[in-house]
C-alpha cells in the first residue's frame, strides 16, 4: 500500500526516527530522511539508500525557511509528499539514568525556548508547509508524536508541555483538514525507549526502537474516520489511546 508513496521523517537520522524510516523503506517507500545531525544523517540515508530510494536534508526545524526548504526539496525530487512524521525533538531521556532538567524556577529562558520551538514549534513549521501540497492532491497522513513524563521528580516540565500542546495541535489540524482528506494522528511509544548514544547500563535495561514494530506504517493507513486520534502499538496493532 505505501510502495512508491513519499515519506518525511523529522528527526530520521537516528533512534524512533530512523527506526520509523527503515519500516517505510521495507515497505519500498520513498524516503527523506530530515535532521540536523549531519554525520547521522549522510550515514542513516546511505544505509536506507541501499534499500530504498532515500534524500538527505539537512534541517533545523525551529527555522521556518529550513522547514519550507525541505518541503520544497521534497517536492523537487519525488513530485509528491504523503506522509510526514514530525518526530523531531528534544527529548530528557532520564528514564537513561541522565541528570534530570532543571526546576522551572531555575530554568534559562533561553534552554525553555530551544525546547519548545523545536518540539512544538518544529511540528507546527513542518506540518504548516506540508499541508498545501497534501490539501491540494486530497490526500496524505501527519504522524506526530507523543511522550510522557512523571511529576515527580522534578523536570519533564517543559518536555511534557510540548507533548500535551503537540497532542492539542493535533486534535485542531485534523479537523482544520478533515474535508481536505489529510489525516492527522499521534502516536504514543508509551515507554522510555533506548535508542543511539545511551549509557550501556540503559542499553542493557531498555526496550530499543524495535519494540514498535511496524507502528508507523500502520498509522499512514489509518482511515479518516481516526484522524485527530492517539494511537499506541500492542500486539502487532495500534490501539487508541485515552
């Protein structure tokens, strides 16, 4: 079903994103890879390259005219974009056993504001110049992802703001689209999930990528009757989540 369609993935280079990227590539879709790691990224797009046909962007997604350029670069090469994942972020990891971020009162404006421009206001720059194209075929699947955070101890403040914002964002494109035939979904990893550069003691302990199977591709199958819905991956399928 996803053979030949074009598919962005933010944050592709590595962990969630390169895990999604690889399940689209076997299904032999088309895919960019869109990240700011550039030694990642050429190494990533090169090994998905052999597998299926692959374009490397180099992006920052808090930058309007870097999210517009890798649409247009998109557009450019393949004629067509119709799935994008906005998966870029930055992400607290503590479940890695990391120094946790700092209380909101002793927080810099500055590390707040990289935080939420790239989480929230990166979804927001990639899905604002996607749309267009995808309204304009009738036809296309936002995939944009959720994460949790506890209370206590203190930290994950300014990570799950961006999450529950990401999952409002969500519930309000889709219906601003709806009759454009776009679907717009989230989905929830549900667990901390150990990915590239983590301590080996995390490695050890934690579930890599591959827990979610093919989770992704599920969800740029999703009919529109789900659209603006959160979804997890159990058993092989996705599940909505409360």
């Amino acid at each position: 079903m996803l053979e030949g369609k074009v598919v962005v993935i933010t944050g592709g280079a590595k962990g969630i994103g390169r895990h999604a990227a690889t399940t689209f590539a076997q299904e032999r879709a088309r895919i960019v890879i869109a990240d700011f790691d550039n030694e990642r990224l050429a190494k990533t797009s090169s090994e998905l390259g052999r597998v299926a046909e692959t374009l490397a962007v180099s992006i920052d997604v808090r930058d309007e005219d870097n999210a517009r350029a890798m649409v247009e670069q998109a557009i450019d090469r393949f004629g067509r974009i119709d799935v994008l994942v906005n998966n870029a972020a930055i992400v607290p990891h503590f479940a890695w056993g990391i120094p946790r971020w700092p209380r909101i009162a002793d927080m810099d404006k500055a590390f707040w504001e990289r935080v939420i421009q790239t989480n929230l206001g990166g979804t927001f720059l990639c899905t604002k110049h996607v749309l267009p194209h995808m309204e304009e075929r009738r036809s296309g699947h936002i995939i944009n992802l959720y994460g949790g955070g506890g209370i206590k101890p203190a930290g994950a403040c300014a990570y799950m703001v961006t999450k529950e914002a990401i999952r409002t964002f969500t519930r309000y494109v889709a219906e601003e689209v709806r009759e454009s035939n776009v679907c717009v979904v989230i989905f929830s990893p549900r667990v901390p999930i150990v990915t590239e550069g983590a301590p080996l003691e995390a490695l050890e302990r934690l579930p890599g990528p591959e827990i979610l199977g093919n989770a992704f591709v599920l969800a740029a199958e999703l009919s529109m009757d789900q659209s603006g819905r959160c979804f997890a991956y159990q058993e092989g399928k996705l599940v909505p989540e409360a």
